[in-house]
C-alpha cells in the first residue's frame, strides 16, 4: 500500500471533501458480505460511531491484483479467490487498514463512507475464540475481560469522557491560576488516619529481620522506616500551598479496605486543590464553580458518546448534567441537615443522631428530594473528621465541607484547615497521633501560617456521574478490587 497519512475516523465522518482518497486503520465491528460486494464496519476508538466501508469485489480485485471489472469475477478458482479469502478473515475483531475514496453515502445514519480500492489485514480475530463476536454482553461479563473491554462502544465513550474531565481539570486549574504539584505515591504519613493502607517494602516476606522484641525491624528496610502507599496527597500539596498559594494534584490513591461494592476501589484517582488565603466559603465558591465547568465541557466535547450513554443506560443523563450547572447549590451545616432529617419522617436503614457520620441514604434524600439540587454541607462534629480541620470556637463542629451530587452522594470532601499551632497540636495529641510523623506539617503552622483550605474530588466517582454509569469499577480502566489484579 503506496504512501497515504492515515486518518482518524472522527475526521472522515466529518469532512464534506467527497471524491478524495484517504486511508482509514482500525477494528471491524460489523462485515456483511453478499455476492459481488461487502459492508464493513470500522472504528478506531476516535469517535463512537463507525465509518461504513463498501467493497465492491470486482473493484478490489483489479485495484489490488490487477484483474479486469468483469461481473462474473467472484467465482470458485483462479486468483479471485484472494478477494474471497481476504474478506472471509475480516471478521468481527480484525485490525485492516482501507485506502479509498471518500462519497457520499446513499445509507441511513451517516452522510459519507469510504469505497474501498485495497485492504491490508493486520491481524486476525477467530469467530470462535473472540469474545466480543457478538453485542448485548453485560457489564459483569465485559469486567471478567477488561483487557479487551475499551473496543466495546461503552467503554469506548467512557474512556473519552474521562479523558475529557482529565483535560478539562487540568485546564480549569490552570486557566484559574493554580499549580500543578506532584506529591508522593510512597509515604511515610498516613493523612486520613484510616490505617487502611498498602506496605511497600523491600524486605524479605519470609523471613524480615526483627528487632529484640521480635517485631518487624524496618529500620533495615529501604527508606529506613515502614512506608505505604498514598491514600492522598493532601498533606503535602499543603506544603505547596504555603509557597505558591493556589496548587493541585491529580494521581492515583490506594485504600486497603476490604470493600467489595460498587463505589469503592483499591486504586483510584484524586484531584486535590489547596488554596492559600482561602477560607471556607472561599473553599465553597472554588468548588461549585469547579463542579459547574467540568458538567459544561462534558456537553459542549462529549455530546455523541453522552448521547449513546444516555439512550442506553440512564436517560435523565443530560438532564442531569444540565440541572447541576443551572442549579444554586444549596449550603447548610450538618446540624442543620440532621434536623431536617429527623423531621422528614423517612425511615432509615442508619439511625439519624448528632454526632453521626451521615450515610449515602441521607445524602441523596438531601439532594434528590428535599433540595433536588446538588448540598454543601459544613461545620461538621469535629470527632467524625479528620485531625486537620479547622476547629470553630464551639470547640465541637470543624470547617469540614462535603458536597453530595444526586446519584452519587458525596463527590466531593474537603475542609478549611487548622492553621492555628496550638490548636492542631492539641487536636493532635488528642487522636494520639505520633508528632515525630507529622513533623514537617507542623513547621508549616511554626513559620508563617496563614489561613488556607482544600478539596479532594474522586475522579472516579466524578466519571460515574459524567457517565450515568452505576458501578465504579466500570469508570477505570482497570480496576483494582480485592482479589482482583489481573494485569
């Protein structure tokens, strides 16, 4: 095959330049054959839909093998077999590359297609053996082969999305003046103070060196001390803040909880703003508006796979989408929220009490029947959150901040920190957590502090709202569970 720049399919199905030779390479989805000619299917993952391939037999054989534009060609010997052998390997699965020429296409559901002058196979993909030979599998099937799940039209319009939300966070941050800072995966720290976390280390599994006592010696281990795996990278995007005022992370965070559920993973993505001068109503003003653009890029970019997503699994999806950017969020303390919940005469799965840790029961009541609008919720009892929140003067309720999404429940958590030394020292001592571990977060509040506050975003469970999609395991692309880590 002569030289041709290839094109993505997304540009082919767009362009009005009929009589054009392009070149197209990727995945057949469909191939229908008759006597003299065929219908192919094709897609490379730039778009949801296929650009449809006609090959007329007779056409193919002369442009590929020099034999002459006769209607009885296609019969059982001589070299027209290599037409008929070449379309029977193109099957659902195979990888080809067509060159031909862009018309327009007298079909339903697509204004142009390609007519085919050669094909190259690439590689094969047996009827037999291929899973996805045929349509209509479940989600649960599809997550037993999640190595070959992104060819699916769904999980091809989720990887898009979630692609776009990552782009669209990046630019956000960055449009808005922000930081992008890179904290660390290994960690001696452990910020949310869950004890559920991955070891890393480098000694032997069968036989550690001890320490008199007969524990574990990890003064012998790589780092010199027992390090894990992030469970975020709050704590030290912190440090940043207090230099460059306005930073950010976005990677991968590990929980060992052993939560086999379809909102919990191992391994997940957060987004983590921290914001020098920022109080909390600062910290609720940036996440609204957060929230708000990455719901407006997802339908002003996304719109063909959010359509496909909409019609064949949640169809209030765009609506949806619209309502949260038209919507004022609604903001209350938790005192607040408890009130209204033990006056809604619901009954609950999880009592409703001061001093609780609301459950997703009561944050989707809140936000899907009693406000139906996304809810900011503040002012926390400081006993249920973490030890870095700012204490208000009541000496019982910190500056948390969670923001609940219908559907979802909490999307969002973050807080105004503790920038006062005395009383973060206090709070630490309280929760007996070691000040030799959080040292250098202390010095932060020694040397210049100031006021400052922050968010963590799952990125996950922002993809299974942006998606409509109900299990989170199915917004990754390969999810890491208990017992699962295939690849």
């Amino acid at each position: 095959m002569e030289h041709l720049r290839r094109s993505k399919v997304v540009d082919v199905l767009t362009s009005r330049d009929y009589g054009t030779e392009v070149l197209v390479k990727g995945w057949v989805r469909t191939q229908r054959s008759k006597k003299n000619f065929a219908f192919i299917e094709l897609n490379d993952g730039s778009i949801i839909k296929n650009i449809q391939i006609f090959v007329d037999f007779p056409t193919l054989a002369k442009s590929m093998f020099g034999l002459p534009e006769e209607k009885n060609l296609i019969d059982d010997f001589g070299i027209s077999n290599q037409v008929l052998k070449l379309m029977k390997e193109i099957t659902t699965g195979s990888a080809i590359a067509v060159k031909g020429v862009l018309v327009e296409s007298m079909g339903q559901g697509q204004h142009v297609e390609i007519q085919a002058r050669s094909i190259e196979l690439f590689g094969t993909a047996d009827p037999e053996t291929y899973p996805l030979q045929k349509k209509g599998h479940t989600l649960e099937f599809l997550r037993e082969i999640a190595h070959l799940r992104p060819r699916t039209n769904t999980f091809g319009a989720v990887l898009r999305i979630r692609h776009a939300m990552a782009f669209a966070i990046h630019k956000y941050f960055n449009d808005h003046g922000f930081y992008y800072i890179h904290t660390p995966i290994v960690t001696g720290s452990d910020a949310e103070g869950a004890g559920a976390m991955f070891r890393v280390t480098t000694l032997d599994p069968v036989a550690p060196p001890l320490t008199a006592d007969g524990k574990v010696n990890f003064a012998e281990d790589f780092f010199g001390k027992e390090t894990n795996l992030t469970v975020s990278g709050q704590l030290e995007a912190e440090l940043g803040a207090m230099a460059l005022s306005l930073v950010y992370t976005f990677g991968p965070t590990f929980r060992a909880e052993n939560s086999n559920t379809p909102r919990h993973l191992a391994e997940f993505w957060m987004i983590e703003p921290e914001m020098a001068f920022y109080d909390i109503h600062d910290n609720m003003d940036l996440a609204e508006d957060f929230l708000k653009s990455l719901m407006t890029y997802a339908l002003e970019h996304c719109m063909e796979d959010l359509e496909f997503l909409n019609r064949m699994y949640d169809n209030e999806l765009i609506e949806r989408l619209r309502h949260v950017i038209e919507s004022r969020f609604e903001r209350l303390t938790y005192t607040e929220a408890i009130g209204i919940l033990k006056a809604s005469g619901q009954k609950w799965d999880f009592p409703v009490d001061w001093g609780s840790d609301l459950q997703a029961e009561h944050e989707r009541y809140l936000v899907e029947k009693h406000f139906q609008r996304p809810v900011m919720l503040t002012d926390y009892p400081k006993e249920i959150k973490a030890f870095y929140m700012k204490q208000n003067d009541d000496n019982k309720t910190v500056r948390g901040l969670d923001v609940l999404f219908p559907r979802i429940g909490e999307i969002i958590g973050g807080s105004q920190r503790e920038e006062n030394y005395e009383r973060l020292i206090r709070r630490i001592n309280e929760l007996k957590i070691p000040e030799k571990d959080v040292w250098w977060y202390l010095d932060t509040r020694r040397f210049g502090t100031a006021p400052h506050s922050g968010f963590g975003l799952g990125f996950e469970r922002l993809i299974l709202f942006v998606t409509g999609m109900s299990n989170i395991r199915d917004v990754i692309p390969f999810p890491r569970t208990p017992k699962n880590a295939e690849f």
